[in-house]
C-alpha cells in the first residue's frame, strides 16, 4: 500500500524550486544560446548541408532520453539522477568546446542532449514530490519563467559571445553554471521523500525498443522534406519502421515485470488526455515561435538583431501568463476554464498572425504576438499539473517524462509541418495550419469530460 506522503509548507517547497530551476535554465539556455552560433559552427568545422545535425542531434536524444530519466528517477530518487545527468552534461559541453571536427560536435551534442533530458525531467518531477496537488501550479510557473528567461536572453547571448570571442564561449559557460547547479540541488534535493528502487529490475529491453521507436519518427520529422525526399523510400522505410517498432514497445511493455514506459498511464483518460493536449499544443505553437522571426526577417526586412526585439513581447506575454496561469487555477481549484481560455487565445492568435502581410503595421504584429504568446504561456503550466495530479506517486516521475516526450514530439513535427506549408503557401498558410492545429486541440479539450481536467 502506497505511503501517504507528507505535507511541506511554503518555506520547506522554496528551497526545492530554487534548487531545480537553475538546471531548468540550463537545459532550456543551451538550446536557445546555440541558434545564432550555428552558421560560424558550421563554417568553422565544414558542416556543408548537415547543419541541422548540430540542433537535431540534441533533440533525438534528449526527447529519447526523456521518459527513461523519469522512470528511472521513481526507482532511485531525483537526486541519484540528476547529478550524473548534471555530470553528463558539463562532459558534453566540454567536448563541444573543445571540438575540431562537424561530426565530433553533432556527437558531443547528442550527449548533451541525454544530460539536459536528465536535466529537464527531474527539475519537474521534483516539484510534484513536495508540492500538493492544488499548489503545483504555483510553483511550476518558475519552471516556465525560466524558459522564457532562456527565450530571451538566450540567443542574444549567443549572438554577442559568437561576435565578440567565439562560438566555443557558449560551451564554456556552462561549466560553471553546471558547477553552481550541482551545489544548489545537492543541498536541495536531500529534502524530498526517498525512493526505493532495490530488488527491481530496469527494462532494458524495453529501454532500448523505446529510444529505437522514438529516433525513427523524430528522424522523420527532423529530416523529411530536407534530407530525403517525403516521397521517398527512405520515408517509407522510416514510417514502416516506427509502426513497428512502436508497436513492439506496447507488447513487451505490458508484459514486463517493471516496464520503463508502463501501458497503465495510456488507460487513464486525464493522463492520456493531457498527453494528447501536450503534443498538439506544442505542434502548432512551436511551429508558429519558430515562424515569427523569420516573417520580420524575410516579409519586413528587418535585421536579426530587430527581429529579436520585436519578438520579445511574444515571450514575456508567454512569461507573464505562465505566471498568472498558475494562480488562477490554484484560486479556481480547477485546470479546466484557464485551460480552454488559454487554447482559445493560441487560436485567435495564431489566426491574427495568419492575416499578416507586408504593410501590416508592426505594431499589429507585435501584439498578435502577445496574444499568442499569453496562450501558450496560460496553458503549458496547467497541462503540466493536469498530468502530474493524475499520476500516482511512484508514476510521478515516468507521466512527466511522457509529457515532455509527447511535447517534443509534437514539436518536432510542428517545426516540420511549418516549414512544409511555409514553401508551399508562405506565411499566411504556415501561420495558418498552426491555428487548424491549435483549434482541434480546442475542440478535443471541450469535449473531454470534465474530469479529465478537473483537479489542480
């Protein structure tokens, strides 16, 4: 019979969630600090046409390494894995420094990438540890603070430290904030309830299907249409793989002993509801952040540099709201009315940023950007609650893994339907699908039962 664990005040969950979210602006700093510094990466080491890699390599393995940091931190405690992810990381970060050829990069950042899931997973699941359930909300609104920090000062930190000293300052830094981060959540972490993970076995087997299954589509989504073509036997091959291979994930998982992905959080309708609303959010609001600085750049001509200004109100409309999200659904001690209003704003706001052209007054544009970005921020942190309410105690861990693997998916395939109707329909079609997307996933969340979104 599962223990019923005990209550922390205020004062005891603070030192916790300041512990955590220095390595929650870690992971999300390193994949915004890079953008600008990929082009001089890629000329310095002779990347040609595979630039890509440098991101992608990054995303494949960090979303695959994502619900096996979570499953694994339910059987061993947070902080047995955090910091050998934290250790990972500061390894990664200096071979990418240290680089001298294209490929050793795409290496050392597909091993950054495992780190910065670690990272990423447990800096979450803490929260919901030592958080009751109806002030989760409370707390993960500085989990989603530290993400728009990272948003925005990311890339003009690495714009500034490419220009001034080199692409490889951006590696360099994180040493010391790996170095900082390990001090704080070591002192923090040994304040959360202990997990026993003796006398049960990991599923490798079940490990391994997942991560093959989880590379074949996000191969797919990261490279179909760029690499190869979609009408291609390489796509076919990849589509037929992951069918298969995913397929083969469910069968041994509901036939292991103690599965790394258990089938018993797909039969819950909240938490398979939060997970569906997961990855369509992120389909269509990813796709469109990554939209928005292109339509300054090539629609209005303005430089990078402006180009990022002008997309900064989008980020803090996502920061303030994160912020805001969280305290009404504590008040309301409901996720569903801050939920469908936060869904309907993503609507109207990526249906405002499809009607945007060249004379479009900027202003106009930077507003519907608010708009858009009080959305995304208004939801993230109530799916985030949602899920984590729904899951049992010792599932905790492996349902926040499972969203941050459902979103990542569903941004990765964002990024690809963006680019895909961007060629085809330019910006207007683009920004347009996003709102298709984003307004079934409207639809889907009314017509849950209320009690998929019920609790906070």
């Amino acid at each position: 019979m599962e223990a019923t664990p005990r209550a922390y005040t205020h004062q005891e969950v603070l030192p916790v969630v300041r512990g955590v979210a220095l390595c929650i602006l870690l992971a999300a700093l390193d994949q915004t600090i890079i953008v600008p510094a990929v082009p001089r990466m890629a000329r310095d080491l002779g990347g040609g046409h595979h630039i890509a890699w440098i991101i992608s390599a990054y995303l494949l393995t960090g979303t695959a390494a994502t619900p096996i940091f979570g499953k694994l931190s339910d059987l061993y405690g947070r902080r047995r894995l955090l910091q050998p992810a934290l250790i990972v990381f500061a390894l990664a970060s200096l071979g990418c420094a240290a680089a001298t050829g294209f490929w050793q990069i795409v290496l050392f950042r597909a091993l950054q990438g495992i780190g910065g899931a670690g990272l990423t997973t447990i800096a979450q699941t803490a929260i919901a540890d030592v958080a009751p359930p109806r002030e989760r909300g409370r707390y993960q609104v500085y989990m989603s603070g530290m993400w728009g920090i990272a948003s925005i000062a990311g890339p003009l930190l690495g714009g500034t430290l490419t220009d001034s000293l080199s692409w490889r300052a951006i590696f360099w830094i994180n040493l010391p904030l790996c170095a900082a981060a390990w001090v704080m959540s070591n002192r923090a972490l040994r304040a959360l309830p202990a997990h026993g993970g003796s006398g049960q076995k990991i599923d490798y087997l079940g490990a391994a299907l997942l991560v093959s299954a989880i590379t074949a589509w996000l191969v797919l989504a990261a490279s179909g249409g760029q690499d190869f073509a979609w009408a291609s036997n390489t796509t076919l091959f990849l589509v037929l793989a992951g069918l298969a291979l995913t397929a083969l994930t469910g069968w041994v998982e509901h036939r292991a002993a103690s599965p790394m992905l258990p089938t018993r959080l797909f039969t819950n309708p909240t938490l398979l509801g939060g997970l569906l609303l997961a990855a369509a959010n992120a389909l269509s609001t990813f796709g469109a952040s990554l939209l928005l600085p292109l339509y300054f750049q090539y629609i209005r001509h303005t430089s990078a540099a402006l180009s990022g200004l002008l997309t900064t109100p989008f980020l803090l409309g996502f920061v303030v709201m994160s912020y805001a999200g969280g305290h009404i659904s504590r008040r309301l001690g409901r996720t569903r009315p801050s939920m469908l209003a936060a869904l309907a704003l993503c609507v109207v706001g990526l249906g405002l940023l499809a009607s945007m052209g060249a004379a479009t007054p900027l202003g106009l544009c930077v507003s519907y950007g608010v708009v858009l970005g009080g959305g995304i921020g208004l939801v993230q942190p109530n799916i985030t609650v949602a899920i984590q309410n729904a899951a049992q105690r010792p599932d905790v861990g492996i349902a926040t893994g499972c969203m941050l693997l459902f979103r990542a998916i569903g941004g990765a395939f964002g990024a690809t339907l963006a680019a895909v109707m961007l060629l085809a329909h330019g910006f207007g079609g683009a920004f347009g699908a996003c709102a298709g997307v984003a307004a079934l996933s409207l639809a889907v969340a009314v017509l849950m039962p209320d009690s998929v979104l019920r609790r906070v």
